[in-house]
C-alpha cells in the first residue's frame, strides 16, 4: 500500500494484523511528514475483517476527523453467498469539546432512515461492522424483530453467540450474519439512546424476492 502524505500534518496508517514493527505506523520516527511517500507491505493475515488508522499524535483527534478505514481479507474459498454491507460506527465532535454531537454508521447521521436499506426476505445478509468511535467507550447495534450470528473479527466461519444487540469497544468489529424471516421495515440503531436520537438510526426494508412471470 502506497501511502502519500499530501496534508499539512504528519500521518500514519496502522493495519490492525501481522505486519513486522517497521510496518506498525505507531513507532517514533514512523510519522510520514507532509509531502512524503510510504510504501507498506504486510501478508494478507489473518482472514476476517480488520481496521486501519492513522496513529500519529494527537491520536483521538487523528480518528475524531476522519484517518480511518476497513478492509476484508476473503477466506480461501471466499465465505457463502450473501446480500454484503459494510457498517462502520463513528461520531463527530463539532464544538470541539471533545464529546460528540452527531452519532451515524458510515458517516451521515439518520441516512438509512431516509433511505431505508433493501433486502429480500429468506436470502442471507452479510454485516461487516465496524466500531470507531472516539470519545466514548461502547457503541452498539440492536436489529428489530430478528436476531443475528456473530463473527467476531471474522477471523472463524463459526458463530460465536446469536443476539439482537451487539457492544463493541473502539477498534472492535464482527461480521453479522442473519436472514429475514418477514417483509416490512426494520428498525436499527445503537442502543444507547443519546446516540440512536442524535443520529445513530436506520430501517432495513425487507421485501419479497421478485418472481419472473
């Protein structure tokens, strides 16, 4: 991964997985300066799905404003067919008073309450979540009206536990699997209510599959 520095501050990328220290991101000296390039080179290991950021100081505000992102590594033989989507939990500091104002999955608060999120009844749903959040502990998800197999890390093909709320720690993710049983509209949110309300909201719009006539 080529990673150019074209900001105004010094940045990072540390990949959450094997990599040996001199691909850590986090190490004094490791900081690419504005204007520099870094090459890193890491083994596509363990399978699952996993987290980068950037880990250059002041850390918090680095991850508050936005230095991160998700990556998957496929299982060899990939994993069973399924309807994917990626969900990365984060929030946003707009005063500066390092607390936050807008909560949201994957960035626009209440997006997926406007748009509601498609999918067919009876046909596998694959989540990959992801927890980023700065300045609080937990964030969560809770499903309406159904339960979910959980996958932490993804690094096993076997469910760990069968919930409807899912806690997760900051740099903490699963990969949720579940099929839905009914149609209609079913409600998502983090279950802590400050969050659902300040924005952390959404419906999933389960349909009957289309039949050609």
């Amino acid at each position: 991964i080529v990673f150019k520095n074209i900001g105004t501050h010094p940045h990072t990328m540390h990949f959450h997985g094997w990599h040996e220290p001199s691909m850590d991101g986090s190490l004094p000296g490791q900081e690419v300066q504005p204007g520099g390039t870094f090459v890193y080179e890491f083994d596509a290991d363990p399978y699952g799905l996993h987290l980068y950021h950037c880990h250059a100081v002041p850390l918090k505000r680095h991850i508050h404003k936005g230095l991160y992102g998700t990556f998957i590594i496929d299982p060899r033989g990939g994993r069973p067919p399924a309807d994917e989507m990626v969900m990365v939990m984060n929030a946003f500091d707009t005063n500066f008073g390092a607390e936050n104002e807008v909560y949201a999955v994957n960035t626009v608060a209440n997006a997926y309450a406007n748009e509601p999120i498609r999918v067919a009844v009876g046909r596998l749903v694959r989540i990959y979540l992801v927890n980023i959040t700065e300045f609080d502990l937990l964030n969560s998800l809770h499903v309406h009206g159904m339960f979910f197999d959980v996958m932490r890390t993804g690094t096993s093909m076997t469910p760990a536990e069968r919930t409807d709320t899912l806690m997760l720690c900051q740099g903490e993710r699963a990969i949720l699997e579940t099929t839905f049983r009914y149609p209609g509209d079913f409600m998502f949110h983090a279950h802590q209510s400050e969050f659902a309300e300040l924005g952390w909201m959404g419906l999933f719009r389960a349909e009957e599959p289309r039949r050609d006539t």
